[in-house]
C-alpha cells in the first residue's frame, strides 16, 4: 500500500496571476488511489486544448497562456500530473514509473473531457508523458504543439546541462524548485513567482515525483522507459495530425536544433516557431506569444479551413 498525501490548500492562496479554482478526479492506477488536479479556463463547448507542463512545473505554468486561449473561444485545460501542483503525491518515490505516469494522465483526460479529440499541448516531461499517450490513442487528438522537448533514442547523449541538472536531482535531499525555473528562463522571475512554483513542495517527501521523474529519463538502451519512448518516437516518425512545433531560442538544456530535428521527422509538422529571448521554460518568456500560435494553429488545421 502507497502513501498519499494530499496537497495542503493554504500554500496556493494568492499565487500571483493565478486566481483559478481547481477541480479534483479520483483516479486508480495498479490498486493506488489518488486526487488528481486541473484548472480550465474559456467556454465548456469550446474545443478542448490540454496543456502538459514538465519537470519540476505545474499548471502555473501556463498562467499567461491560459487568457489568449480563452478569449479565442477555446476551452484550455492545464492539468497538474500526479505528484506535482495540487494533485496528489505518492510518497514512495520508487512508485513513479513512466508506465504508472503516462496511466494516471490517460486517466485525468477521460475524466475531464471524455472520448472528444484534443489539441495536445506538451512541454518538457509532458512530452514523454503526452505523446507516449497520443500515439497510442490518435483518435483522441486532433493536433499536437510541441514545446521543448525530447524523447530517447539509441546512442542519444544528453546535453552537458541535462546531465548537471541529473546530478543535482541525485545528489539533493531537497530541490530548490522555484530557483531550477529561474535558471531555465531569460526573464527574470520575481520572488514571488520562484516561491509559487516552490507552493506545492514544503519539504522533501513532497517532492517525491519531482525527484523521481529526471532519473527516469533513459541514459542507456537497458533503462525501463527506454524502448516505450523509442516505440513513441519511431510512431511520431510516421505522424501525420498536424503538428507544430514551437521553441526556446535561448534554451539550453534542450537546444534549438532539438527543435528543428522534431521539425524534420515528423510528417504532420505545419511549422517551427523558434522564439528569440525564451529559453527553456519559454510559457514564462513568451506566454502570450505562445497562445497566439496554438490559436493560429488549432484555427488553420480545423476541418474547414481554407
């Protein structure tokens, strides 16, 4: 039996920019129960547009990219993986498998909106998570944006900075979670924001999927994640949804050319959008910039469209 705390409620008063009341699905993957969290903003008959945050994030994320969403008519739903934001975490760091996390986002979805086809939108560890989930039910996705990202293949190495930030994770009793944002942005993120993202982690224990997920990025062919991501990879090699790829121009834990590489493997990709002064968490360096795209994107690809 798993451990599962709750998310204490206090810590999310007056989070700057973020005024959203959250919902909450029970949801069960192999025998453990848990509260899973998401807030959405816009029209409930406008199409569903799903935006998954990463490592060490969560819904805050996309603060201003939830607005432009919205106002264009698009129901835009920001959920918070298992372990991270408000939803529940398993206290046992050694129950995060990519298997149990790609399960319980699989889940949250069919609670919030059912079988209806999705604008997908993945950042970071919801990339792994995401798109793992859309090729294995491309019905349910009408269109994907990839936001830096990326998946293991054979022989792939990691970036120098990837590789210190693995190192960091491994050897910390404790992340400092707001600090890791700042250092992945060209903004300059006030006190206030760093400490909103550090809301859902008062202490080690809750940081259990947060300490978990970066050692379960794939370092060799004989890891447990390894052959699931290179299945995904090689299926998004014969995608053919309409796919736009939007990036960090500063990013240096996963370079522009990351970005270019998805360009030019995947069939269904309509365009690149490498953004000039956004680095790695580009929704806090291009936020409104990024909502303009999807909408221009979820617009153009619609049945109908010219």
């Amino acid at each position: 039996m798993v451990d599962v705390r709750r998310r204490d409620e206090d810590r999310f008063v007056d989070l700057p920019g973020w005024e959203h009341e959250p919902a909450r699905t029970e949801v069960e993957v192999e025998g453990t129960s848990f509260g899973l969290a998401h807030v959405e903003v816009g029209p409930g008959e406008g199409h569903p547009v799903v935006l998954l945050h990463g490592e060490p994030t969560w819904g805050y994320l996309y603060r201003t990219v939830l607005p432009g969403l919205a106002a264009a008519g698009l129901r835009a739903i920001a959920p918070d993986h298992v372990g991270f934001g408000r939803s529940d975490v398993p206290l046992d760091q050694g129950w995060f498998t990519y298997d149990r996390v790609v399960a319980s986002f699989g889940a949250h979805l069919d609670a919030i909106v059912g079988d209806e086809p999705v604008t997908l939108v993945v950042h970071d560890w919801g990339g792994p998570i995401g798109l793992r989930w859309a090729v294995e039910h491309p019905e349910r996705i009408a269109r994907l944006v990839v936001l830096d990202t990326a998946l293991y293949a054979p022989g792939g190495t990691p970036t120098e900075a990837w590789t210190a930030f693995r190192r960091l994770v491994e050897g910390a009793d404790e992340l400092p979670i707001g600090w890791l944002v700042a250092g992945g942005t060209v903004t300059e993120l006030p006190a206030e924001v760093r400490a909103a993202y550090d809301a859902p982690f008062p202490d080690a224990a809750s940081q259990a999927g947060a300490k978990a997920l970066p050692l379960l990025v794939p370092t060799s062919d004989d890891d447990p994640a390894a052959d699931a991501m290179w299945r995904t990879l090689q299926a998004l090699r014969g995608w053919d949804h309409p796919t736009l790829i939007v990036w960090g121009g500063d990013d240096r834990i996963l370079p522009p050319k990351v970005g270019e590489r998805w360009a030019r493997d995947v069939p269904g990709c309509t365009g690149l959008h490498v953004l000039p002064g956004a680095g790695h968490f580009l929704q806090e360096d291009a936020g409104p910039r990024i909502a303009e795209l999807i909408v221009e994107h979820v617009r153009s690809t619609a049945p109908g469209a010219p």
